[in-house]
C-alpha cells in the first residue's frame, strides 16, 4: 500500500520528466549547383539512419533570409531521450560527412525549439504541409511580457480558427519565440476575406483600440521579428 501511494506521489514528476516537446531544428544551405545531389543524399542518408524517435521531417524554405535552404526537424522528443542518445557512431558520421556534407555551403544552424502548448491553438502533432513562421526576438528581460502578450494571442487565433503552434529557443543562441502558422487548408487560409482580419478579432475579445495596446507591447518588448513560408518535402525525409 505504501509503495502504490509513493507511486502516485511521484507520478506526476515523471510525467514531466518524460514531456515530449523538444525539436532539434537543423538548416542546411546546398551550393546552388548540388542541390540534386544534395536531396539525394539526404534522403538516403535520413531514411537509413534517422528512423523511429528520430525519423526526420523536411521543409523546403521558400521566402525570407534562409530562403534556399531546408529545415530538418527531429522530435518531438524529451530532454531525456536527447541526454541519452549517445553518440551516431562512426558510420553515421562518416556517410553524412562524405555524402551529405560535401554538397553544403559554410552557412549552417541548428537549435532546440521546445513547444509551448499553453500558448499554442493547434496540438504538437497536427501538422499540415504548408507554414509560415515569425521569429520574434524579444529585448533581454523582456520575454516574460512577450508570453503574456502571445496568450492573448492564443485567444484570437482560436477564435478565429487559426492553427498556431508556439515554441521558445533553448540554449540556442539570442532568446527567441517561433510562432509556426499551420495552413490546415492550404495558402488560401491567407486571403484577405478567408477569416476576419486579426485587429477585428483582438479589439472583439479585449476592447475597443485595445490592439494599439498590442502593437505598443511589441514595439517595447521585442528586439526584432521575421517571417518565412516553407513547405514540407515528404519525399526527402525518413519513412
């Protein structure tokens, strides 16, 4: 009895512990004559050693300054599993750096992006082919008023239907919010008359000129933002 009441003691903090929301968000920058060859080998090189837990999902960048380039998104998974991967091994490194790597420009990044599901309005897995993301970078101490602004977001985007996954850096570089649009029914979700506009939908949920005050939190919070359009390339990640 004593051990089952413990259990249940404890059983919350090994859920937490367990939380499957990291991604290892990595860009690749082919040289513009190896782009072919490139996909080539990513594909190859993801279908045979990034599977299961680690299976790869690969976006194509279409617009913005990475524009070119490809996102490889692994996950998600927990802090845990991340910890105790271990090493790819020798043959891992030596395919990737002999058939991936040689058709690569200098320009690379990679990061863990941890998935925010307090202040997202679509769930962790309900992916969709097509998203736009804004980086939004907020001012050193500020990023606590930048979540509090992105929950009344989350009002809106429900209200309105939008899919919006938000996730946060971690250990990656300058502190960063990716608010991840999934267009659940294609591009069109962007036409001007698809859904009524932001403004209209924040001011109905929180008062008359109330988006000022929105538009206000952003110019004294955030340091800088972004935006960028990708599409997935089902045919180059892992089966």
């Amino acid at each position: 009895m004593t051990k089952f009441i413990l259990l249940c003691v404890f059983m919350p903090f090994m859920v937490i512990a367990q939380t499957k929301n990291v991604m290892n968000v990595t860009r690749f920058f082919p040289k513009i004559d190896k782009v072919q060859e490139f996909e080539k080998a990513l594909t190859a090189h993801a279908q045979k050693y990034h599977t299961g837990d680690w299976k790869w999902r690969v976006f194509e960048i279409e617009t913005g300054p990475d524009a070119g380039g490809y996102q490889v998104i692994e996950g998600p998974n927990s802090w845990d599993q991340f910890d105790k991967r271990g090493n790819l091994g020798q043959e891992h490194t030596n395919d990737y750096n002999k058939t991936v790597a040689i058709h690569l420009t200098q320009k690379y990044s990679s990061m863990y992006s941890v998935f925010i599901d307090s202040l997202s309005s679509v769930a962790l897995t309900d992916y969709s082919d097509k998203i736009s993301i804004t980086h939004v970078f907020p001012k050193p101490g500020w990023a606590s008023d930048i979540r509090s602004l992105l929950a009344k977001y989350r009002k809106v985007w429900q209200a309105g239907g939008e899919s919006v996954a938000v996730y946060t850096s971690s250990s990656s570089g300058p502190t960063q919010f990716a608010l991840v649009t999934r267009y659940k029914q294609g591009l069109k979700e962007k036409e001007d008359n698809f859904r009524k506009p932001f403004k209209d939908r924040y001011e109905a949920l929180f008062g008359v000129d109330s988006y000022m005050g929105a538009l206000e939190s952003i110019r004294t919070h955030a340091e800088s933002a972004w935006s960028e359009m990708l599409s997935l390339r089902a045919d180059l990640g892992s089966k």
